[in-house]
C-alpha cells in the first residue's frame, strides 16, 4: 500500500543541485577551507497530502524560552499525572557533574546493543534552562506535557555498563576535529541531543544556518571542535516530480549510481560521519541506475520492477558507504550507521487519529511496529558489514544499532506536545522528546568512540515470528 507522507515540514525537492559555500572555514586554522561547507538544497514545495491537507508546517523553530522542567526523583507516575502543570515547569534540574572522570572502559564482549531499560532516578541531563538550542518542536515540556516518568529510565546492556554520556570525556576524543550528522530530521533529533548534552560543559557558537535551517554548524571554540548537521533524504540523488512546477507529485526519482552532492562533497573535511536516514523512502519512488529504470517502490507499474522498501534503503546506503570507503581524501574517517528509529502510531496513522500517549516503556510485545522495521534494519547492518570487510586503510566503520533499544520506547515521543499551530491535533510519533529517550543514542556513541568498538547486534535475535506486519504507513509516516 503506497505511504502516505507526512507534511510535517518545508521541504527541499532537489538536494543534489547547485552549491553555496559556507561561512567559518577561519575556526579550523589548518583545517581545509571547506571544512565548514554546507550546500544549500533548493527549497522544496509543499508535499500534497491526501487529505487535502495543504498548510505546511516550518518543523524546525528554535525558541529558547526558560521554562524549567524537572523529572522529581523517585515520583510515581501517579503523582507526575496528577501535578500541577505550572508546578512541573517550574522545578529545576540539578545537574550535577560528576566528581571524577568517569571509566569508560567496556568489556571487549560485550553487546551494548542487547539488554532492557531499568528504572533511573537521576532524571534529565538537562533542560531548555540549560541547553538554550533545545529546538521548540522537540520542548514538550514547554506545550504542556505533564509526565516525567519517561526520563527515569536508562539503558543496561546484559552483562556490562553502559556510562551515561560525559561531554568533558566527549570533548577530549574529538578535540580538533569536525563531526557531521547526515540524514533526515531524525539525523536532526540526534543532533540536537548531543548540542544539548555538550552544551553542559561548553556554549556552542552558531558559524553557519542556510536560508531553509536545513544545515547548520556550531562550534566550540575551547576545544576546537566543529559540530554540524546536514540534510539529506536519501543519501543518493534524487528529485521531486513537480505538477506545472509547483505542485508535489507526491512521485520522486533516486539515482542509485549518484549521491547527494550536498553532504558527499563535504566529506574530505570530516573526522566523524554519523549517517542515517530510511522514513523518506516510504513513498512512490522510481529508482535508476546507469540511466535506465531499474524499479519502484508504491508504483505497480507492469512493466516495472517492484522493490520494497528495505531494498531500496539498503542500496542507497551501499552507494554512500562505498563512496566514503573509496574517498582517497577521506584518510581517516570514522564512519557510524545509525539504524532504523521506529515510529509508535496506535489506534491509527498520523492521518486518522493515530497517537502515542504511553507514559512509560513497553514490553516488546506490546508493540506491534511489524517486521518490517526490523527488516529494514537487517538490511542496513548487512550492508554496514559487508563495507567493513573490505575496509580501506586508515577508516574505521561503526553501528549505532538502536532499532529494538528505542522500539519499547512509545512514551518518548512528543505525541501532542510539539507546539504546532497549523495541524492542531496531529501527533508527532516519529521524532523524540528532549530530555529524553534519544538522548541514550549519545551514551552508546560515546561508548563506540571511547572504546573503538562498534558492536552489532546478532542479526539472529530479531526472529520474532510472533510480530505481525502492519501498513508502512503506520509505521514510519515522512514527519522531515
């Protein structure tokens, strides 16, 4: 059943066209002078949805208003639900650092990927008091969400610990060096949780923002360490099918054989790539390949070959992680797949009443998310694999492996609670609160990077014949 996409957002129809340096390159002294490019996509019309929904939402509004959230130690979930809501947002957080540097040393066998979330009362890391780029949509605190429940939990790998992350050990295994986020506005999500969670030790400078907030950096001066975002759907090249050049198809064409030049070109100047991206591929979408057709995906065409989903996304990261294992510039980067982020719609799609209102973790069964993310996510660590066997001197391969970590995490999401004025009563299911879930992405990146070990979950253990698939429109809606 074709998907129908999310129109949470300005959008850009062709990320592969057209380039414009960015402002900064003086931060890096030695570094290359594109260090700091970002290439602005054209901006994209409004995706027509089926709905005739056809006001877009601008996702990404930065408003640092100082309101204080505070996730009390050891209340009840009965008690959070039943406070009052201007007493919840006027409690503040004690971040206390800790008393020592913290030993981040994990046993060599040890899967972080594989455990359960326990009980934490230590609560928030921080809040919008404390991290003023905190993005309004992702402040769900700030458009009355009353539960706090949902910040009291960590992550525990079976048979070792996973340290909380610690910005002052961070800063010291990047000092110097540029990182970069690519993918979508989940990519986005993950930023904007380890800007919050640095920003703890250190205020990040803003050096560059392109006209659509698609792609920014900031930087921190003190450790010389550059920090950016860029936008991609795909990975690979691809366009939007226009109507009388301003209307969406809804109908896009990939390029297999092309990535998308606007984070491909930048990749010489990056230590770390943080790469990810999977929910715009859940639409019509014609996929080529030395200029021929080779298949689409939601089209049922007789004479076209039809791909799934998976497919799809796994050739598109093939394109990109061959193109970084060949770059002869790229002499030592460090290359980390984030997988598949699930959504959590229930009791509908984002379209008809689908919500996400739990107010704590879910036992895996109790998600009916379908194989099909797990599918997609198998794809994606093949791929990770396959690349890291034939791995070319000096670059080093990694995995973020948080499919099943975040897929008993329902309660996470910012549901009704991301402040939007022009779809009253839309739920955002797809993108996560900060505080909150996300921001264990940060502990297990920092775990990899500490460590060098960039564990991969078995791929056996997601055989889970009791999951029952469901419409792809349900499961990962385009909210970007």
């Amino acid at each position: 059943m074709k998907s129908t996409p999310f129109p949470f957002s300005s959008s850009s129809s062709n990320n592969n066209n057209g380039s414009t340096g960015t402002p900064g390159s003086h931060l890096h002294g030695k570094r290359d002078k594109q260090t700091l490019n970002i290439i602005m996509g054209k901006a994209m019309p409004c995706l027509l949805s089926t709905f005739a929904i056809t006001t877009i939402f601008t996702f990404f509004l930065y408003s640092p208003d100082p309101f204080n959230l505070t996730p009390p130690p050891k209340q009840t979930q009965k008690q959070q639900q039943g406070g009052d809501a201007h007493h919840l947002l006027d409690q503040t957080i004690s971040l206390k650092p800790p008393t020592s540097p913290p030993n981040l040393k994990v046993e060599e066998n040890c899967e972080l990927f594989k455990g359960r979330w326990v009980p934490d009362h230590e609560g928030a890391r921080y809040s919008n008091w404390s991290c003023p780029t905190m993005p309004d949509s992702k402040n769900c605190f700030r458009h009355g969400r009353k539960d706090k429940d949902f910040l009291n939990w960590r992550w525990k790998p079976d048979g070792c610990v996973l340290q909380k992350f610690d910005p002052k050990a961070f800063f010291e295994i990047v000092r110097g060096k540029a990182m970069a986020f690519v993918g979508d506005s989940v990519a986005r999500n993950h930023f904007e949780s380890l800007l919050c969670l640095l920003s703890q030790e250190e205020a990040p400078v803003e050096a560059y923002k392109d006209a659509d907030d698609r792609n920014r950096i900031w930087h921190f001066p003190k450790h010389d360490f550059i920090l950016k975002v860029i936008w991609t759907k795909f990975l690979v090249a691809g366009e939007e099918r226009m109507i009388n050049s301003t209307t969406s198809a809804g109908i896009h064409d990939l390029y297999l054989d092309r990535l998308d030049e606007n984070w491909a070109r930048d990749l010489h100047a990056l230590d770390y790539v943080i790469i990810s991206g999977v929910h715009w591929f859940f639409r019509a979408i014609y996929l080529h390949q030395d200029s021929k057709v080779v298949g689409c995906i939601y089209c049922n065409e007789p004479n076209v070959t039809n791909w799934d989903v998976k497919m799809a996304v796994k050739m598109a990261l093939r394109a990109a992680l061959d193109r970084i294992n060949n770059c002869k510039e790229c002499k030592k980067t460090v290359v980390v797949v984030r997988t598949f982020s699930p959504s959590h719609f229930e009791n509908g799609l984002w379209n008809t009443g689908g919500t996400c209102n739990r107010t704590g973790p879910a036992r895996e069964l109790e998600i009916d998310s379908g194989r099909d993310v797990y599918e997609v996510r198998d794809k994606q660590v093949e791929e990770f694999q396959r690349v890291r066997k034939k791995v070319k001197k000096g670059k080093k391969f990694g995995v973020l492996d948080i499919t099943r970590v975040m897929r008993v995490r329902p309660d996470g999401h910012p549901g009704l609670f991301w402040g939007n004025q022009w779809m009253k009563g839309y739920s955002d299911c797809v993108h996560w609160c900060l505080p909150g879930p996300i921001d264990v992405w940060n502990d297990f990146l920092i775990g990899n990077a500490k460590n060098k070990l960039w564990t991969v979950f078995k791929p056996e253990f997601f055989s889970l014949p009791t999951l029952t698939s469901i419409n792809r429109t349900a499961i990962s809606p385009t909210m970007l």
